[in-house]
C-alpha cells in the first residue's frame, strides 16, 4: 500500500469543523484482493494487538469483524484507534473510493502523531495481506515509542484540558511542552506547572536550597538544620555538627535525583557527598526530619492539592520473587518510562540493588505477604512512587504554613515537599518540616493520584492565568470572497485602529501588526493566521481568508466572532479540485460555517444568500445595494440586521439597520475609496467594512472616521483602483484578475466619463482556463478605444505570447476592431506604451502583476507635452465629477458651483 498523496487540515475545511488529516492510498490490487478474501478474519490480527478497539468502538469493530465495512474505513478506523491507544484524541473517520485509491479521513490531536498512524495502518494491513501477522505487535510498538516522544506530558495534557474546559484556546509551541494558552496580548505561555508569571528570582530561589531554606527560616517556618559543603571533608564536619541522622543532597538538583537520607556515619556521609556531587553545583548536608512525605500545591497563594508520597515499592504475596512483583507492578497500564504516564515504571537499579542488599535480599527473593519491600529512599513519583491524595484532611496550621512558603518564595504555582508523622495533625504539634520547594512542580501525583480524589490542578492554574469573566480570546473578524476581500479587510482593519485597537491582519501581500509589515508575501492561509493570533502585541484580528488555503489546510482558527462572504463569482475554477461555482461556494461558506457571533452576507449574490442557513452564527446580518431587495426587507421587518445602500438626493447613502431603527451612516461620496461614489465596488466594500465594525460593537462615529479617513491611494490599498492624476491624464491601477473584478473596473470607468480616449492594458493569468480569459476579454470589449493585450511575469505553464493572443482573438470576436489592438507582451513594456501615447484628459485602466514595480513605472513617467498645471488639474477634476452637458463647464465664484457656457 502507498501513501501518493497527504493534506493536513489544521482547522475548519471543506470535509469538517476540526482537524483532519486526508491520505491518499494506492492498494495494491493483490493486497486488495488478499484482504477482500479475508473479510472479517482480518480483524483477527489487529483485535490481538489492539484487544481494547473493541471495548471503546463496539459497534463499528462487530460490523468490521462481520466483513461488513471498506477497506478504505478499517484504514481510517485503524489509523484513529492507533491514536486512541496511543494517548490522542479523534472521532472521525471515513473513506471515499477512487478506482484502487481510496481517500482516506481521520481527525488526529497531534499532527506527527496522526501521521504515522496513517502510516502504520497501511504497515499493519500490509503485513496482513501478506500473512506476515506476527510482525504486527513489533509495527505497534515503534508507533507506540515514537508517540511517547512526542506526546505532552501528564502535566501539560491536565493543563491544556483545563484550557480547553474553559473555552481557552491554546496551541504547542514546540516538540516539548511549551503552551500558549489564549491569543494575542491576552496570551499566557506555560512549560508543565511553570507560567508566564513565574518569577525567574523566585526559581532561583527554590533551586537554591541554602537560600531557600534560610529565608523561610528567617520567618518562622519549619525548616531543618542545614550547611552548604564543597568537599567531602566539609560534608563529614557539617553533619557532625548538625547531629545524626542527616540527609546529603545536590544543592540544585530536582527529581530526588542525588539524594542520599537518613545517614549515621561518616562513611555513609562521604558516600553520599559522592553522589550528590555528580547532581548539583554544590552539595547540601541538613538535619533529618522523620515522618512521611508530603507533597503541598499552592497554586495564586492558595493550597490546592495535598498528597502523601510513597516511596517505589513492592507488596509480597508469599508467591512472587520481587523481579516478578516489579514486572506485576509494572504492568498497570498507568505507568510509563519518565514523566510520559501518571506514574513510572519500577526500576531495579544500582539504587534498588543497594536497599535490596542492606535487607539481605535479591531480586530472586520472595518477600512473605503483606510486607513492602522499598526500592527508593525518596518518594518522587519520577522514580516510581506512588500517591495518596490528603487535600479533605490537612490541618489548617500546615496547609497555611504550605501557603505562606510559597508565598514567602515568590512562586505563583509551587509546592512544599513537607514531612510529618501525621498531616491531619498541627506540626507544631508532632514536629516535623520543609525539606524542599519546588518551582515548576509535577502535577501527576494530584491529576491520578494511587489513591484518593484526584484533583483539578490544572483548573486550578487556568483560573489563576485567566480568572472566571476575564478574556483570553482576542475578537476575530474573517472574510472571504471572490473580490473585494484585500480591500475590505483594509478598510475595517484602518477603521479598527482609528478606534485605537492594535490590529493584526492578513491579506494577499502581507501580514501587518498595527499597520506595520510583519511578512511580505500573499498570507490568507492558517500560518500567517496563526501568526496574528500569537502576536503578543495584538488585541483584535481581522483575516482575509482566501479559497486556497482553506482547499490546502483549512482555517488556522476554530471560530470567528464575526464572518463575512463578500461573493462568490468564477475564479480559480479548475485549480485545486474546485470545478464549479458551486463548489467554490462551498469552500468559502466554511467561513459562514464557523462564525459564532454576526454572519455577514452579501444578499445580491445568489451562492452567498444560501449559506445563512448553514452558519450557527447568533445575527444575521445583510448586506445589499438594492433597496427595495424583498428578502431583506423582510429581515428588517423582524427587527433583524442589515446594511443597505438607499438613494437620496444627495446622493447614494449607506444605511444601517437593527432592531427596527433605521441608521443613517455615511453618504458614499464622503468616502475618498468610493471616487465620490462612483466605484460602486468600493462602496460595496465599505458596506461591508461597516457593517462588520458595526458587528464589532463600534460606534457609529468610529466607524464614519475610519471610512472617511480610508483612501484608494498606492499607500492605503496598493494594487487596488490606485489613482494618478499628475500627468495631464488618468491612470487607474488594479490588481483585477477575474472577470468580476475586470467588470467592476470597467463600469467605474463608464462611470467617471472621461473626455478623452480610453486606453485599456489587459491579461490574465496563466494559470486560469482559456474560458476565464475570454469572459474577461469580453468584459472590457466594447468600452475602450484602444486595447493593449500583455502577459504576466509568471507564464504558469503558458507559452509567453499564448495569452496576449488569446485575449486579442477573444476582443476581435467580441466586436473590437482588429486595427484598435495591440499586442505588448511584457507587462512593463505594454505599461509604457500606454503611458507614452496618452495625451490630455485621456484615461488608462492597467490591470498588472506587478504591483509595486507598475506604480513606480507610472509615477516616475514624464509626459511628452509635460505636467499639468496645478489649477486645469483641479478644473478638470471638478469637471469630471458632474455630469455636464456638451458646450458647458464648470466654473466656481462666490455663490457656489455653476455651469456655464464653455468658452
């Protein structure tokens, strides 16, 4: 079986709400013969290896034992329970069949992880195929130690269920345990039980044990008798003052790792400085406090968790040799090697052996019932020992004494390694003492502890970082469309920060924080999504999401607040596996699919009027530039939201809707981006950028500003109507690459009335179906006096002068005389041919590839019969902003604007 292609769905796609993992697998026509011939008894193999698939999917596992399921769905099924068995959540999975491919879905929690079980389904049933069954068990166990390497630890994985318990998003920073908990400047990190907030000062201090132990002596605190040696002669001294029994440990080392306790002797002292040498920078010999061991969690000051500590051990059955009660001990499915599992497996080490030895024991001794026979001195769960929640019993004295340690440190989580015959006793009562603080303490003893209620420390600490009513989400603004998207999010991205939010945005040339450029390049996909969100800068996000990052990987977010689908119209057909207006409808609805708050839809496009019904989004709010729109009319009606464009005799007027006021907000001609109103396109873009801010819970003021403040020059929106007037004739640059977008352009341009000749350079992408770039040859066909046909830069698998041809057999076709085309196939080049047969009051329409470098190109140009002056360029402009009957002009004195005879 091989695997011929992979797409990894990071959030929200086209197939589900979630993350999913999508594997294209070849079957090799004998593997699927071999396992068709097995059916059910293919099950057999696999239910050895995997005895708990039935229990936890019973259903489905009888209906696959039965013969009853695809091969393409035991691979999915295989390829969760996998996951499942290693530790990791999912609960989809499906197949679709292809010829001898199937399509293979599964939903995965870390994406190494679910990838290599794909991989490893395939492995298992091959070896089935092949009759090779007895391999399976050595397949599952490598899948089983990779996904131990890359799994999170108990602690992290009670943390970040907490999270999400909450509603508190959160994403893995590495392949260990770093966690961003929340998004932008709400965001907090963790790294197991250590936080953002964690003082480096007060780390230092607990892993100094020296100085730890004599700051909370200093205030009262039970602490042991201590001296910090360099040697081991110092080490003997210490002890001999302190007084028998002492304990000798590494001054900064953790996980009991180097700590030799209860010491009678000189020798055992010596001994034991050797040890603890190796583990620290310096060694620590302190009075030796008897009584059980405590671990004490405060979590913001307040004890959370106790538990009582026991040391690694076995219980004799009269039966078993103590090599055999390990193995036993062992095998509770809760214990693993490290930290990867609540608890970890018993070693027989140099250490074990040792304490074996002062007993007179052996590995091969078996030890009478009842009696526990200890392989550690130390209790830490890390070398095997177990726990025993205490939290209901602790005595008020110690649990504040625990509380007033830590805070005594400086720790925000922390914990009190505390020794006492008897915790539900005061231990000024039965004595007893700190022996050590913890920074960055494990949590595994209180999440699953060996006996007794186990604990919600995560919980704990999530309310600490994100107390109850406080936001750890940044507000989400996503949208999408065929056109208008780029502008649109920069319009409610500057209406945003004229409000005074620090703004991340998304869009096809760049990603921007507070207007700054973060990346270049085109960043409507989840990574640069991805990058607003963990931007510690950032308070709001706006995200132009484009088709194809939702085709290749999905959203890089779970949710928005507010959702908008601009339109949906013909591009890209044909890339990506989406053939049809249909299907691109469904792509972009996923954004409608996962807007929690206000949906917002453009009621003048038939594709985007039908997704209301598929979002679960609380407000519906409409968008259209047709007053007397019925459906929309209705929608008011009931009291509902809309944006609409009424007309008045000032003027077109943009319009808000809501709870059955009607809101007058802006007239279009007071927005510069609109050309006064004549960029229809434009005005549908601000409608949208208004009403999403609307959404967003801005004010009507706030809003007028952003849209009155918000132009179409090369520096606000590049590559988008981008106006020069300084010539003597107007150019207009636009990125416009589909036949939408070229429409648009050209109806503003009708609009606008030039006196002139108007002078159009045309292409289309390469990329694009031959069907596209005639569609666009036909939008401009016919409003034009002259056409320029060039190519872009990049040819995408076209010949260079295929689609400047293309597109002039397609105006010839559409009735443009031949003698008024020309063919210019570099795009600077066919720019400057424009640009130098312009004369006065002449208007070019450039559609380009290159952005930046066409609008340097236009700006740097100098006019054979040079610039304008300053006052006929202000005539003209006012000229072209009315509609003046032939013979007449406009002329301005002290009563106002008149129209007057042309001279």
């Amino acid at each position: 079986m091989n695997i011929v292609s992979t797409s990894v769905y990071v959030g929200p796609n086209v197939h589900a709400r979630g993350a999913l993992i999508r594997l294209g697998v070849d079957v090799k026509p004998a593997y699927a013969a071999r396992l068709a011939e097995l059916g059910g008894a293919a099950m057999e193999p696999l239910l050895a290896v995997l005895p708990g698939w039935a229990a936890a999917d019973p259903d489905w596992v009888a209906a696959a034992c039965a013969g009853q399921v695809t091969l393409g769905d035991l691979l999915a099924k295989l390829a969760l329970e996998l996951q499942r068995v290693a530790g990791q959540r999912g609960d989809l999975a499906w197949s679709e069949a292809d010829g001898d491919l199937w399509r293979v879905f599964y939903s995965f929690d870390s994406e190494d992880i679910g990838l290599e079980a794909g991989e490893v389904a395939c492995d298992l049933l091959a070896a089935i195929a092949k009759d090779e069954a007895e391999d399976l068990s050595e397949d599952l166990g490598r899948f089983l130690r990779y996904a131990d390497k890359r799994s999170l630890g108990p602690s992290a994985l009670e943390l970040v269920r907490a999270a999400e318990a909450r509603d508190i998003p959160w994403s893995r920073l590495n392949d260990a345990s770093l966690i961003q908990v929340g998004q932008g400047k709400y965001q907090q990190r963790i790294e197991a039980a250590l936080t953002s907030r964690t003082s480096h000062i007060a780390v230092e201090i607990a892993s100094d044990k020296n100085i730890c132990n004599q700051l909370l002596g200093d205030l009262g605190l039970p602490v042991p008798k201590q001296r910090l040696v360099y040697d081991a002669d110092e080490a003997v001294s210490a002890a001999n003052r302190i007084g028998y029994p002492v304990v000798v440990k590494p001054l900064d080392g953790n996980h009991g790792r180097g700590v030799t306790v209860n010491i009678t002797d000189e020798a055992g002292v010596e001994a034991a400085f050797a040890v603890a040498d190796e583990e620290g920078s310096a060694v620590v010999v302190e009075s030796m406090i008897t009584g059980d061991d405590h671990r004490l969690l405060v979590v913001n000051g307040t004890l959370v968790a106790a538990a009582r500590r026991v040391p690694g051990h076995v219980k004799g059955d009269g039966s078993h040799s103590i090599a055999e009660l390990v193995e036993i001990v062992n095998r509770d499915p809760r214990r693993g090697v490290g930290h990867e599992n609540v608890l970890t497996r018993l070693e027989l080490d140099a250490q074990a052996l040792r304490l074996l030895e002062e007993r007179g024991y052996t590995p091969e001794t078996v030890p009478p019932e009842g009696e526990e026979v200890y392989l550690r001195k130390t209790a830490n769960i890390s070398t095997g020992g177990t726990a025993v929640d205490c939290t209901d019993t602790i005595h008020p004295d110690n649990r504040l004494m625990a509380e007033r340690a830590i805070r005594a440190i400086g720790l925000d989580v922390g914990a009190v390694d505390f020794l006492t015959s008897d915790i539900t006793r005061s231990y000024r009562e039965t004595g007893g003492g700190i022996c050590e603080i913890n920074a960055g303490p494990g949590l595994r003893m209180h999440i699953a502890p060996s006996e007794g209620t186990p604990r919600d420390v995560g919980g704990a600490i999530m309310d600490m970082l994100f107390p109850p009513g406080t936001q750890s989400r940044v507000p989400i603004a996503a949208l999408t469309g065929t056109n208008g998207k780029t502008t649109c999010a920069r319009m409610l991205a500057h209406i945003l920060k004229m409000a005074g939010h620090v703004v991340g945005q998304t869009s096809t040339d760049a990603v921007y924080i507070d207007g700054n450029v973060t990346v270049k390049g085109d960043m409507t996909g989840p990574v640069s999504a991805r990058m607003v969100l963990r931007d510690p800068a950032v308070d709001i996000a706006v995200l132009e999401t484009a088709r194809g990052g939702i085709v290749r990987s999905g959203l890089g977010y779970n949710f928005c607040d507010v959702g908008a689908v601009l339109n949906v119209t013909s591009d890209h057909l044909g890339l990506g596996g989406v053939d049809t207006l249909d299907g691109l409808a469904r792509v972009k609805r996923v954004i409608a699919e996962v807007t929690r708050g206000t949906v917002v839809l453009n009621a003048d496009n038939e594709y985007t009027l039908k997704m209301a019904s598929h979002s679960p989004a609380q407000h519906i709010l409409y968008v259209t530039r047709n007053p007397d729109h019925e459906l929309v009319r209705e929608h008011i009606r009931l009291g509902k939201r809309a944006v609409v464009l009424e007309q008045g005799i000032n003027g077109d007027q943009i319009v808000i809707y809501d709870k059955g006021t009607q809101i007058p907000l802006i007239w279009t001609h007071l927005i510069p981006a609109t050309l006064e109103g004549k960029a229809l396109h434009n005005v549908e873009n601000a409608m949208f950028a208004a009403a999403m801010a609307f959404a967003l819970g801005k004010t009507l003021d706030q809003i007028r500003t952003g849209l009155r403040t918000f132009d179409n020059t090369f520096f606000q929106s590049p590559g988008r109507m981008n106006v020069f007037d300084e010539h003597g004739f107007r150019v207009i640059l636009d990125y416009g690459h589909n036949e939408a977008a070229v429409g648009a352009m050209v109806d503003l341009v009708d609009r606008l009335k030039p006196r002139g000749r108007r002078i159009v350079c045309v292409t289309c992408p390469g990329d694009r179906r031959d069907e596209d770039a005639l569609a666009i040859a036909a939008k401009v066909a016919g409003h034009f006096d002259h056409y320029i046909c060039h190519r872009d830069d990049d040819l995408r698998n076209r010949a260079p002068d295929e689609m400047p041809r293309l597109m002039r057999k397609a105006l010839i076709a559409n009735g443009v005389p031949a003698d008024t085309i020309q063919i210019v196939e570099e795009e600077q080049d066919a720019l400057g041919t424009a640009l130098s047969m312009a004369k006065r009051d002449d208007l070019i329409l450039f559609f380009c590839e290159g952005i930046t470098r066409s609008w340097k190109q236009i700006i740097q140009f100098t006019p054979a019969f040079g610039a304008e002056p300053e006052e006929d360029r202000a005539a003209r402009h006012l000229q072209d902003s009315f509609d003046i009957p032939e013979g007449y002009r406009v002329v301005t004195d002290e009563r106002g604007v008149l129209i007057a005879p042309a001279p």
